[in-house]
C-alpha cells in the first residue's frame, strides 16, 4: 500500500491569507493545500497563484472545481500555467457540485444529467488541450476546431496533471468515469438521501472495484476528509489509521465548521498532519 498523503482544505480566506497559510502547511510537513472554488467569490486559481510563489514542495489543487459550469479551455489554460509556474504541483479535482451555492442564481445548469454530460465532454477537452495541439472536438455540447494562435505549454507533469474526480458509488456510470482518470472522491449515493461521504466499509468496496476493474498501472488515489485533533496526535492518528486500513491514501483535513475562526486554522496548520 502506498504511503499515505496529508492535505489541508483551506476553509476560506482572501488570496494572500491562502498564500500564507499554505506556506505554514508547507512549513509543517502537509503534502498538499486545497481550495474550493466558489461559483462567486475568491477566485481559487488566482488563491492557488499565490500559494505557489511562497512554497516550493507541497502540492496545490481544488475541492472541487465544478467543471459543468466552465468553459474548459479555460480551466486546462488555468492549470497548465499553473502547473508550469509551480513546476509540476497541481491537482485538480472535479465534480457536479452543490447546485444550492449559487448554480441558479447565475443561471447555470442544475439538471445532473446535463452536467454530468458537460463534465465528461469537459475532461474530454481538458485532457486534449493538454496534450497540445492540433486539438479537435465534437460532442454534444461543445464543438472545438484546432486553434493555432499563441497555444500555450503543456502542463509539466507527465502523462498529465492528476484528476482527482468525485464518484458516486455505487453507480456504474459514476464509477467508469473515475475508472478514466487518477484518483476518487468517494462519495455513496442512497436512492432515499442523496449522496454521503463514504463510510469505512464503502471505501472497501470501492476499492477493491477499482483493483478489479482498472486497467491502467498509473498511481490511483482514494481520497477523505474529516477532522483531526491537532493538539492529540495519538488520537489524530488513529482516526487517519483506520481510513487507511480501509483503503485510502490522502487524507484531507476539512475545517468548514471554522470560516470564519482564521485563527483556528492557523493553528491547526501548524500543529501539522496527524500522521501514521
């Protein structure tokens, strides 16, 4: 199994608040420092700029970008750039989203089945653009002709920069679809509740579906998030062992109960990963 991965979900703040707490990430051993990125609001690539030119290590993506609602020439412009300037450190997480933050007011889609085709056809052309051009698509939403005109360089990472992509288990469709890319946001949906984060026993079951079915030897990642005792590493470690044992190979520690206590969330920062 391989080692396990420690990330920190910055809660919310302006861009050079997100510069300085990745930097104290950096400083305290994370492996990697996540935003969301909000349908308005701060914008998350320019907060992930920022964090790139005070750290030097640790890794920097999204949680998560709903890709639906982009134009994804746009995000693939966006990572690229920043996987260039960070030399080689994005990950880029993608999901249907939380239409209730804010998709109808800027009357963006909120149908699943509409975004789900948008975000297949979406990484279909993010992917594409990355591997440079002459790049051409046609699908159902989007018809993209090859562009000559000042394209911009391929990500560093190689084949490509790690999608992280949020699976529905245990829907067949859902599943294929995170099968394509390098990592899973496990989530569990009940016909009777909707979706839920996954739950030890489910991460089992998702993992040994991705073992019997992937095809490709790359590395894959099994993604949680919750929350740790900073002040009780013992503890700490014992909550992440256990996601662990069940599969997982990142943990994220999620303080969305702190938006609005930046203090907590320097110091939980500095209290460093709850390793094991």
């Amino acid at each position: 199994m391989s080692e396990m991965k420690y990330g920190f979900i910055f809660p919310y703040g302006d861009a050079r608040t997100a510069a300085e707490v990745a930097y104290e990430a950096e400083q305290a051993g994370w492996d990697g420092f996540f935003v969301w990125e909000p349908v308005w609001g701060i914008d998350a690539w320019i907060s992930l700029t920022a964090a790139a030119m005070r750290t030097e290590r640790i890794r920097l993506g999204t949680m998560l970008s709903p890709i639906s609602r982009m134009r994804p020439w746009k995000l693939a412009s966006e990572t690229a750039t920043l996987d260039n300037l960070s030399n080689g450190r994005v990950i880029l997480s993608v999901g249907l989203g939380a239409p209730d933050t804010g998709f109808e007011s800027f009357g963006e889609v909120t149908d699943r089945k509409t975004r789900a085709e948008l975000m297949d056809e979406g990484l279909d052309i993010l992917t594409g653009l990355w591997k440079g051009q002459p790049f051409n698509y046609t699908g159902k939403h989007y018809q993209i002709k090859e562009a000559s005109f000042f394209p911009p360089p391929a990500p560093v990472q190689k084949p490509r920069i790690p999608i992280w992509v949020a699976g529905a288990w245990p829907r067949e469709k859902s599943m294929r679809r995170v099968l394509r890319y390098d990592g899973i946001l496990p989530q569990v949906l009940k016909p009777s509740q909707g979706a839920q984060a996954a739950g030890k026993e489910d991460l089992r079951q998702i993992k040994e579906y991705i073992n019997s079915h992937r095809t490709e030897r790359s590395p894959f990642d099994i993604v949680v998030e919750g929350k740790t005792p900073g002040n009780d590493p013992h503890e700490a470690a014992c909550i992440v062992q256990e996601w662990a044992d069940a599969g997982a190979t990142w943990w994220n520690e999620a303080m969305w109960d702190s938006m609005d206590d930046l203090k907590a969330v320097h110091e939980r920062v500095r209290q460093g990963p709850p390793r094991i």
